[in-house]
C-alpha cells in the first residue's frame, strides 16, 4: 500500500511539473483538456505527415494544363503533395515536371473523342501543343492567383488554356479511375489550390466510401449544381463508377453540353445529376477564396466558416501556398487538434495586418472618396478624406462601421468587412485596419462557434466515437 501511495504521488508531481511548465512556455495545454484529439502525427524528414490509414485508400488529382504547369506545380511537390502516397497529374500536354510525369487527358481512349478534338475550335492551342509543344505557347498569358481573384474565374473564358481546360473534367474521372481502381475516394484540384491533407483525411473519415458520395463547395449555372473545380472535389469511389458508365453510353451528349456551357466542372455537375448522385456541399470546408481575399465573417447555407476545419483554400499564388503548407507544418508540430479558418486568421493573416502599412493593397472598396467627386461634401471628415492617408483614417475611424482603409494619393477607400489583400511593392498605396475593432470582431466570430467539427452525413460518428476534448 504505502508503494502505491508513493507511485500515486510521483505520477500527481509529473502531471503537475507539465501543466506548469506549459503555463509559463505557452506550450499547447495537456491533450485531456483539447477539444478533439487524434493521434499523433507522424514526422518524416522533418514533415509532419497524418497517421491516417485511409491515406493509402485516396488518389489526388492535380488538374493543370500546359499554359501554367512549369509555374504553379512544382511548389505542391515541396508542399501540398509531400505527405500524400498517390498522386497523378493531368494536363493537356505529355511532359515531366522536376521528376514527375504529366499526363494529355484529353487525346488517348476514352478522352475526348477524335471527331470533337478535330473539329472543335476550343481545342487549337491543343494541336499546336502537340505539334510543337511548349514552344507554341509564349504568347498565352499566364493567370496567376491574383488576376483570378480579382476578375473572376469566368472573366478569363478568352483565354486559350482557359477554353481547353473545360474539356478535362470529363475525361479525368476515367484516367484517375485506371490509375487507381480500388482507391475509396478520388480527389481533385488545381495548381492554384491549397489542400490540406490532415484535415482531408479527418474529414473523409466519417463518409461510408462504399456510397455514392459527390462532394464540393456547391455552385450554380442555371439549374446545374456543381461541385466547383477551384475549390476542389472528392469522388467516391462508387460515384466514379457510376460518372464512367452515364458518360460512356452519352458521350455525344455530354460533349454537346461540354461544348456549349462555359467551364467542365459545371459538365461533370451534369452527368453526376443524371446519374442520380447529389452534390453534398462541404463549404466552409472547402473555399473558392484564399486567406488574402476571403471575409473571415462569410456565412453561406447558414454556417459561418470561421469555427470550422479548412480543406481547400483557391485563388492561392506559389509563393502564398509555400507559406500556408509551411504555417500548417507548424501548427501540427505543436497542436494535436484540427486546423480551422480561425487559426488561420488569428495566427497567419492577422500577423500581417498593423494600422499603417506600406505598399500594401487591403482591397477596401465599400466606399470611396476623391477629390472630384466628394471633396465639396458638407461633412469635413468626408470631403477632405482623400487628402492624405491620415485623413484617410480618421473618416475611417469616424464611421463605426469600418474597419480598414487604404490610401492612394488623392484618393481614399474603406470597407466594414475584414480582408488582408496583397502586397504591392511598385505601387503608392497604403492601407490600415482599426486593429481594435478587427479583435472584436474575431472575439464576435468566436462566440457563434460550439463544438461540431464538420459538415458531412456522419458528423460526429468518427469523431464521437473517441474521447472526446475540449478546446
């Protein structure tokens, strides 16, 4: 007995030494007091790769195309693809990226049919590809990350590539299909997608992989929902047989409605209908948005995104997908719990923020004031508002509402929502966010968050079923 109460007190002390020194090191606090655990990651060369088994059950597909390939795939082998076992990339063009095959979806059996490739004018830029491969293609303008958040996907239907890459949507379900038949689940996303593994395997996890699933952030063309490509998507396996089957005894059809709609994943949205698979919508998991230009306050379907784990961000250059990969590294290496909007915003984008910024684009656009237009306004505040960045503030400051502004000579522009935006090193611009009034808005957010963890048919089933903790 006396043994006992003595091997009772060493462990009480050990427990004890660890909660203080995690209260004065700022360590995670003890797992027991987390609000979801899992376990521990696995480190490989410095990267923290998940635990998961299902990993060896799911094929990723990176959609690009040869107008953009040689500039925005390789980061995703240093980051989004370096914990994932199978991968294939699918383009418009045969060739290898720093080691890695790429593979023409659009030209072998079961592709496009020859009639279409042949006569169709969409598919131009694909002939000179395969006639003179990259070298047919200098004059196509590259759209980074930052043009298609501004403009607009579909603003972009001029361009070549852009016209070309709707007719892979199709095609891609039957070659990710042979190069993996038995995996569960398929997911796809483009080059300038970031995708985060860990939270894609937590979340696949309480899916049954033996139904037909069709899952994305859900989008309108017409009566058509899709899953929006940008985005990301996830097939299952089940539902990729039945994509292949519909497709292939109306294949005239579908390249019909292919040729006539502007983007494929609207087509894919299409033959998924007819076959009788819903879209199950995983928005806030999954964003048509980056952190750069998304609204933390964003609520769409009646859930906000802010509580909840992130999978996808789109519209996410190289060098802003290098940063995100490498912040969730760290994250994991020193938390066990899921990786959500908020974390992202409160530790990763509110870092960049300050009340006067340089050279810095915040996108505050509510509101403007110039001199031509406002400057004999009867308001003071207002009317001398684009008079310098000082005064810039203080109209900002005035408006209860607004909580940034950004200041170009002559002009100034606020905004009542939250968005970080982009450097802009060549321009004279400057912007600033009312940093009080920014925390009391995430402390708002804060408090509509409760304890559910996904959005999925059997929430909670995988999650529930271990201990659970609380964050």
């Amino acid at each position: 007995m006396p043994h006992r109460t003595f091997l009772c007190r060493i462990i009480f002390c050990a427990i004890f030494s660890i909660s203080i020194i995690n209260v004065f090191t700022g360590a995670s606090s003890p797992s027991f007091f987390l609000r979801y655990s899992k376990p521990a990651a696995h480190l490989q060369h410095d990267v923290v790769c998940p635990p998961s088994e299902l990993a060896d059950d799911v094929l990723v597909v990176l959609r690009t195309g040869a107008t953009e390939s040689q500039q925005k795939v390789p980061v995703h082998f240093k980051t989004t693809l370096r914990c994932v076992p199978h991968f294939v990339i699918l383009s418009d063009l045969d060739e290898e990226i720093e080691g890695h095959a790429v593979h023409d979806v659009l030209g072998g059996d079961g592709d496009v049919t020859e009639k279409r490739r042949s006569e169709h004018e969409d598919f131009k830029l694909y002939h000179q590809l395969q006639k003179h491969g990259r070298q047919s293609i200098d004059s196509q303008k590259i759209i980074m990350a930052e043009s298609g958040s501004s403009k607009g996907d579909y603003l972009n239907t001029g361009n070549e590539g852009w016209k070309l890459d709707k007719w892979k949507f199709l095609p891609m379900v039957d070659r990710a299909f042979q190069e993996m038949p038995n995996a569960k689940w398929f997911v796809f996303f483009e080059a300038d997608t970031f995708l985060g593994w860990n939270n894609l395997l937590e979340y696949l996890a309480n899916f049954d992989a033996s139904k037909p699933y069709y899952i994305g952030k859900h989008l309108y063309i017409n009566d058509i929902e899709f899953g929006y490509g940008g985005a990301g998507f996830v097939l299952s396996n089940p539902a990729m047989r039945k994509v292949i089957e519909q497709r292939s005894t109306n294949i005239r059809d579908y390249e019909d409605f292919t040729a006539s709609h502007w983007v494929g994943d609207c087509a894919l949205g299409k033959v998924l209908e007819d076959a009788k698979v819903p879209l199950h919508r995983a928005f806030p998991h999954f964003q048509a948005d980056s952190p750069a230009t998304m609204d933390p306050a964003t609520t769409k379907i009646d859930r906000n995104a802010w509580c909840f784990p992130v999978i996808t961000y789109h519209h996410v250059s190289p060098s802003e997908i290098s940063e995100l990969w490498h912040f969730e590294q760290e994250w994991y290496k020193r938390h066990d719990i899921l990786l959500r909007h908020r974390d992202v915003f409160r530790e990763f984008v509110h870092r960049k923020t300050g009340t006067d910024v340089a050279n810095w684009d915040n996108m505050s656009a509510d509101k403007e004031y110039n001199a031509h237009d406002h400057g004999s306004l009867s308001n003071p505040l207002e009317s001398n508002a684009w008079k310098s960045f000082k005064h810039c503030h203080v109209v900002c400051e005035s408006n209860k509402d607004c909580v940034q502004f950004a200041y170009r000579p002559g002009s100034c522009s606020i905004n009542t929502s939250f968005r970080l935006g982009y450097a802009r090193p060549t321009e004279r611009i400057q912007s600033g966010w009312m940093t009080d009034r920014v925390d009391d808005l995430f402390l708002r957010l804060e408090a509509k968050c409760g304890i559910r963890d996904w959005f999925s048919p059997a929430e909670g089933s995988h999650i529930h079923d271990q201990k659970r903790r609380r964050r």
